[in-house]
C-alpha cells in the first residue's frame, strides 16, 4: 500500500521502490505516503486485537517488506503514581534499551529489502547502538560514527555487535560531516553503501511514527491533550505527528490534536530557541554540552518539520538544565520504579514547569516519552551519586572500629 515518497518541502513524488535519501531538488526530508482510502477499506483498528505486540502489529501502515525484528515497540504506558492524568510511555523496554529501536528497525527492513549491505551512520549514542544490533539481525555492515565521548554502554554495545565504531573527536554533526564527505567517494553507490541519518533516509520516521499509533490504542482511541517528547533529532514528533494524520483518513481518530511539546537540554536548546524567537528554522547551538547525550544535536535536519508541528498542535518548546534533569532521573526511580534516561527525565522537568505555568490543567491527560533505560547512563549517572555520596559524608566522621564487627573472620 505504499504508494511514493512525498518532499516535505516542495511536494515532489518519488518512487518507492528503490533507496532513496533527501529530495534532490531541496533536500527536504521524505515522507512515505500510503494508499489510506485502500487500507480504510481493508483494515480497521479492531483487527488490531490480538495482533503480535511488536510496532509491526502496525504492518498495514508500514512499507511491505520482511521486517527484521527484534520485538521493539508496543512498550507500556505506565500510569504516573504522581500525577492522577500522566502516563509515562517506556522506552527503555525496547530492544537496546532506547526508542531508536524503532527507526532503525524499519530503516534496516528497507535497507535489506533493497539488497543494501554496508549501512553508515552518525549518532550521539543510542541509534548507534541500535543500528548495530539490526544491522547484526539482518546479516549487513554497521558503520558507526559517533562523538568519543558517548556513555559507554554504547561504544561496548556497538563492538559487541560487531559494527565497525569509528569514535570522532566532536559531535552528532561532526560525525554527519564525515558520513557526508564518504558519500562523495567512487566506493559509496558501487559498494552499496547508504546513509541511515536521522530524517536523511524515509523509513526511520515510519518505525518512530508507530509511537503515536500506540499512544492512541493504548489510550482507547482517545487522544492525549499533551506529549511531551525529548528531541534531538525529533524524528518521534515527526513521525507521531503523521501517524495522527494518518490515523484520521483511516476513521480510527477525529480531528483532535495532543499539543506536542519539544524538551531539550539548557547546554543545547536550538529548537526552544528558535520557538521562542518565532523562527521557522533553527540555528546551530554553539559548544553544545550536557549530559542527555542524545539531546545533543546542534541543529536537527528536520528542524523545519519540528517547529511547524509545535505551532500547528499549538504546543511549545521547554528546555530543563542537567541539575534538574539529573534530580528527575532520581525523583523519577524513587517515586514511579523507573530508572529513565536523562532525556526521558527531562519531560518530568518539562512537565512540572508546565502545570506551574497553567499550559497544562492538572486534569489534562498528557503522555511524557521516557526515550531510553537509564542503565545505559550508569557511566554519567553514576558519577553524579558519588558526588552524592561523598558530599553526604559528615567531614569528621572516624573509621568504624573494625573490633566491633563480630570478630569471628576478622581481618586481624
Ligand atoms: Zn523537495
């Protein structure tokens, strides 16, 4: 049912049947555009019942293809103990413990239904980590450009899984530039190589749009009045927000709208910045720093696509410093059992500031996406409970007196 690919900028159609990146005209980012009346007519959202509980229950709405799979999507929405209307939607349950899973879950069917075999891309940490573990399932070559300073877990589980890790000495977008200048070598088309970016490529936007499938089954078919969502990339507000349009020409939901709301991190808010200023594009943040490494994206590619979906669900763009994001990774596993990624903690930031300000009514239902598991952040979580632990320690305190400890195999 995959009818073409539509430019988000200019309109132009392309086909579907072969790899295809960004517009050749604009470089607008791709959408893939189904035949919605024949799906109306064939599928309903009952026949959902007793589907697989994988993001491919969703097949009807994604591209035909074979799907490599490692059970990603149709994760919990949790209902918040704090806050009566608050569901959390957990990530972090998905294979390699991040919502990426679902991007590049579709992204790499594609790429192996068009018989790729050498799949390159930039990453701040958690896509890396999934690209590797589906290029694994797939049998293709991962090629990982990512800053040196990842958390570990993701340089450990890009090794494991066998990519090729080339760690850069900068960012997300100084990793991008190198992907970019290879592209521009005689090996790139004759090997089959490919470049699976964010937004660069049609398909990662279609495995994160069936995040806003869930969030309206899991709902019951009622929409949210809030999402608040952690963007880097943005990719998930990107593809929710299509996933709503779709949704509606199938009859499955009405014309309602959650307002989209975009968290980013104090040391790199290109997206709050250029909602506050009422731009439509963003700017590159300078010296982007903090430690939700994957909100740290100088400037999305979609950016464009971002902000038009802020202005049009009337939502808004928040942005949480690593002080208040680390205390809601904390408040977060004390109060709810779980343990977030500091980017899923940030909406808990985002979220509290947005109730102070009235945007939010305590009684609207609003969905924060915790985007990953914090045990892939045990590297920079754990270095803020030393402080913790250290700074808890009373200054005089005297050694225990090793006497005292029962004596039976004692050290002495
Ligand atoms: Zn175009």
């Amino acid at each position: 049912m995959l009818a073409h690919l539509e430019c988000t900028r200019c309109g132009e159609h392309y086909p579907a049947d072969r790899p295809q990146s960004v517009c050749p005209k604009d470089a607008g980012v791709l959408y893939a555009r189904y035949d919605l009346k024949a799906i109306k007519r064939t599928f309903s959202s009952a026949r959902l019942l007793g589907r697989t509980p994988t993001m491919w229950r969703y097949d009807a709405v994604l591209p035909d293809a074979n799907p490599v799979s490692l059970g990603e999507g149709f994760t919990p929405m949790l209902s918040s103990r704090e806050y009566p209307n608050v569901y959390i939607k957990d990530e972090g349950l998905n294979p390699t413990g991040s919502f990426k899973a679902r991007g590049l879950s579709a992204a790499v069917t594609m790429a192996r239904h068009f018989g790729l075999k050498k799949l390159a891309i930039p990453s701040a940490g958690n896509a890396a980590s999934a690209l590797a573990a589906y290029a694994a399932t797939a049998g293709l070559e991962a090629h990982i450009f990512m800053p040196k300073d990842v958390p570990a877990a993701n340089r450990v589980e890009c090794d494991y899984y066998g990519a090729r890790v080339t760690l850069v000495d900068g960012l997300i977008s100084d990793c991008a530039k190198k992907v970019a200048d290879m592209k521009m070598e005689g090996f790139w088309d004759k090997d089959g190589w490919f470049d699976v970016s964010t937004t660069k490529e049609p398909y990662r936007v279609e495995g994160k749009k069936t995040m806003g499938y869930e969030v309206a089954e899991q709902l019951g078919w009622r929409m949210p009045q809030g999402i608040i969502y952690p963007t880097g990339g943005g990719v998930g507000l990107l593809g929710m927000w299509k996933a709503f349009e779709e949704m509606e020409a199938l009859g499955w939901i009405g014309s309602e709208r959650p307002k989209m709301v975009a968290v980013q991190s104090a040391g790199c808010a290109p997206v709050v910045k250029a909602w506050d200023e009422g731009k439509q594009s963003c700017e590159m943040w300078a010296n982007a720093a903090t430690l939700a490494a994957g909100l740290r994206v100088p400037k999305p590619y979609g950016d464009y696509l971002i902000l038009d979906i802020l202005k049009k669900s009337k939502g808004t763009a928040v942005s949480a410093t690593d002080q208040e994001i680390l205390e809601a990774v904390r408040h977060w596993s004390k109060m709810e059992g779980i343990f977030a990624a500091p980017e899923g903690a940030a909406c808990l930031v985002a979220y509290r500031k947005l109730i102070a300000n009235r945007f939010f009514k305590p009684e609207d239902t609003v969905v924060l996406f915790n985007t990953g598991n914090g045990l892939k952040y045990l590297d920079v979580l754990d270095a803020s409970v030393e402080r913790t632990l250290l700074s808890a320690k009373p200054p005089t305190a005297a050694k225990p007196a090793a006497r005292q400890i029962g004596g039976i195999i004692g050290p002495y």
